[in-house]
C-alpha cells in the first residue's frame, strides 16, 4: 500500500519580496515593503529585501539546484510592482524578464511552477489609495491577475490569489508589525478581509476568463486545533474549536476569510465587531464570492485541546523551534480533514517547515538534523489524514532557500538550502538531500 497518492505533488515554496532583491531593477515600482524596511525602526537589524537572496540574478543557478533536490513543484509569488510599477494602468514592459526566464526554466527542468499573485507586497501607489481598505483595489488586483494570467497561458496552470489574508489584515492593519504597519480597530481590519474576499474573486474570474482550465485557489494560515487524545469526542471539540470565533483571536481563524468565500456568510460564533461590520455590507457583494478549486494550507505548528474545548498548555520543555514556535506533528494530521469536512474542496499544503539555528559546519556542510526530525515527524502525520480521506494534492516545503523573514530579518533560516547572506553562496543542507529520498519514493521512505 502506498502511503501518498500517486500523483501526490512534491516542492517547496517561497515568495517575490523574501528572496528575488533587484528592489528597483527594470522599472520596478516600489511596493509597502521596499517602504517599511526602508523607513526604519519596523525590521530587526535594519534588514531588507533589497538583495535577499539575489535570485533575480540567480535563475539558472537556483533552478539547477531545484532539480539537484529532486522538486517537482516550485511556488513562487510574483511581486505585482514589477508587472505594473504604479499598481495600476500601464504593464511594465520588462515586468517578466525574470519570471519568463523562471517559468521556462523550471519547465525545461520537469519543474511545475506554481503562482502566487499577491504575497504581501503591495505596490506603494495602490497603498497610497488605502491598499486593502479601498475596494476599488479589486479592480486592479483582477487586471493585474488577468495580465499574469495571460502571459503565462500554456505554460502555468496553477494560481494561488493571495497569500494568508489573516496576516494581510492583522498584522499589516491590525497590530502593525508588518507593512504598512497600521494599528486600526477591528471593524477596521474586519473591512479589509472583506475586501481580500471581493479581491481573491474578482481575480479568480479574471484568471478563469482568460484561461478556462487554470486552477485557481487561495493560501490560508488560519489556527487549527488538534485533539489531546484521539477519541470521537474529543475529535469534534478540535473541530469546533478550530473554527470558533469567539476564542481569542478571530483574526486567525481560516473561517473568517473562507467561510465568506464558500460559505458566503460569517459564522455564529462571529463577535460584536465583525457583526456590526457585517451590518454594512451590500448584500449583493456575497453573490460575488468564488469558491475557489482547492485550499492552500500554511501550517506550522495547532493548538491542543482536551475534550471539552479547553485550551491545553504545553509542558515545560517541550520542544520548539529556532524562533520558539511550538513542534506539535499531530496538527498535521487534523488539519486537512478541517478544512475539508467544513469546506468539501481538495487542499495543498502550501508551507510547512521550521527556522533552525542552521551553520556551515567545520566540513562545510550545514548538518540540520533537526529540520530532518520535524519533517519526518510532520510527514508521518500528513500521511494518516490522507489515510483517513482528506484529498491533499501536494506538499510545499517552506522554504526552499534561507530568506528575509519578514519582520525577523534574517535572522531566522527556514531554508532547506542555505544561503551565505554576505556573497550569496547557496550550500544544500543535509534535509533537502533527505526530503529528495522522500520525493524519489512518493514518501515510502518514511
Ligand atoms: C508564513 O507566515 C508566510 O507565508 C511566509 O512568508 C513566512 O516566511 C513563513 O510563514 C514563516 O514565517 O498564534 O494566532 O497569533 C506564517 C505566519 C505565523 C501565521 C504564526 C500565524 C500565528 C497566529 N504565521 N501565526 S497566532
């Protein structure tokens, strides 16, 4: 018996703003980002993504790499700026130079590409009209996808809209940690994931008008919660819980973007302030929500809860991660089927992974074990939700390179490929030669 389904698709992911540099090549317009790290004072050290990873100049380079690991999928985010340099009206000529020679390159390698249209770098100009606040950006956001959409027709088959809305909202507009770093009231940020709703769909029917057989879904990072011990009961208190608004923190829930999106209302358990924002809205802007065809999935670590729904602590010691976030395998297990029994559509795990305290070791490799031990153990969980019937078509490992972690600088490495940050020297790290062994045997090798 196999333990993943035959086609199951194996890659990693990584994103325009974290890893390309080139900020201001080839008629690029600046976007939030390029702002909120040059301003100051917002990312540790100072860092920012004028260089990152240089992998605008490094294609052939990095692709040649990918295939070195065995991927068979590569998820990229394209940076909006460099399509259309104002957010809006004219495309940038030389806007593809570098994705035309991404795309062909990972195909001429066997290589799926895979698109993200929005991972969190707004061009400044649309910023400027309100970014996400404004729906007007709907508009640009579904021309912009169009133009993607078209350019690509033939050789890209699979969209992602936007990348984890919940981020987007809370901490771009909600808590200020990243850009453009406001701190508005909730209704506020209830608004804008509004707003990324009419937007992913207004972009889902561009992409579908121009190139019917593309498939088109959306990346969520909502809270999942995994049962303390697997009985019926205490399985359906992780279930709701999963989805209770009313726990602290609806702002990271998946249900508050996608039950708008498929569902096409809020849900009970929805508090005050996103009542009264529901208050105002047009009714007819839920006749314009798209289901999307799958789900894209970012898990990193869930929350255990006992059998009546109760929050339960980790114990002292237990393990974590480079940053300090929790290890908990089991979430990958429940995830999938969350998502699935509330929503019905086939789902991919758009990131997963972990930042190591990684270093070139005295032999010059990067000997991060303790990559290899999360991604077995996480692997091993996956692999009992397909058992038990959740259709997950593919896993995206994040990262593929080391990268600008946001808010994090560079201090924190989540690559399965190292990066030396001071000439850019790439060194594969033991875990990615491990994960390719996983890759070769469809993951019988777990
Ligand atoms: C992803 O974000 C990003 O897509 C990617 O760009 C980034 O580099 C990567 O992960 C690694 O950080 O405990 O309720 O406050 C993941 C961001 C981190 C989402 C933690 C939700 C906690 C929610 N997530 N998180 S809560």
């Amino acid at each position: 018996m196999n333990k993943f389904p035959k086609n199951f698709l194996w890659g990693a992911a990584c994103a325009s703003y974290q890893c390309e540099g080139a900020w201001d090549e080839d008629g690029k317009g600046p976007n939030i980002w390029d702002d909120f790290c040059h301003m100051g004072g917002h990312v540790k050290n100072q860092d920012n993504g004028d260089i990152a990873c240089d992998c605008y100049h490094r294609v052939q380079e990095d692709v040649a790499l990918m295939k070195q690991c065995g991927l068979q999928a590569y998820r990229f985010s394209v940076s909006w700026a460099r399509i259309f340099p104002n957010g809006d009206g004219i495309v940038n000529p030389l806007g593809f130079i570098y994705y035309d020679e991404l795309v062909d390159s990972l195909l001429k390698n066997g290589i799926q590409p895979m698109i993200t249209l929005y991972h969190w770098d707004l061009p400044s100009a649309l910023q400027d009209r309100g970014g996400w606040l404004n729906r007007d950006i709907t508009r640009a956001f579904a021309r912009y996808a169009e133009v993607v959409a078209q350019h690509f027709k033939g050789r890209v088959h699979t969209y992602m809209t936007l990348n984890e809305p919940q981020c987007i909202a809370q901490l771009g507009y909600g808590v200020g940690v990243h850009a453009p770093g406001l701190v508005l009231d909730e209704e506020k940020v209830a608004q804008v994931f509004h707003v990324l709703c009419l937007a992913h769909s207004a972009g889902m029917r561009a992409i579908k008008a121009v190139d019917p057989t593309a498939t088109v879904g959306v990346v969520t990072c909502g809270r999942q919660c995994y049962p303390q011990t697997d009985t019926p009961q205490n399985r359906e208190s992780a279930y709701q819980e999963t989805f209770n608004l009313s726990s602290p923190g609806w702002q990271f829930t998946s249900n508050i973007f996608l039950d708008s999106l498929i569902l096409r209302k809020y849900d009970e358990t929805a508090p005050e302030t996103v009542r009264r924002f529901a208050h105002t809205i047009d009714p007819s802007d839920w006749d314009m929500m798209e289901t999307p065809d799958f789900i894209g999935i970012n898990i990193y670590n869930g929350e255990m809860v006992d059998a009546e729904g109760r929050y339960v602590k980790p114990h002292p010691g237990a393990p974590v991660t480079a940053c300090k976030w929790k290890v908990t395998p089991e979430v990958m297990h429940y995830c999938t089927l969350h998502i699935y029994r509330r929503y019905g559509i086939p789902v991919y795990i758009t990131e997963n992974g972990l930042s190591c305290n990684d270093k070139v070791y005295l032999d010059g490799a990067v000997h991060d074990a303790e990559r290899i031990d999360f991604l077995h153990r996480y692997l091993l969980e996956l692999q009992k939700g397909i058992a038990e019937g959740a259709p997950v078509l593919g896993y995206l490992h994040w990262s593929l390179f080391d990268n600008f972690e946001w808010a994090e600088g560079y201090d924190e490495r989540f690559g399965m490929i190292y990066v030396d940050y001071k000439d850019g020297r790439r060194i594969l790290k033991d875990s990615v030669k491990w994960y390719r062994n996983v890759i070769e045997s469809n993951g019988d090798s777990l």
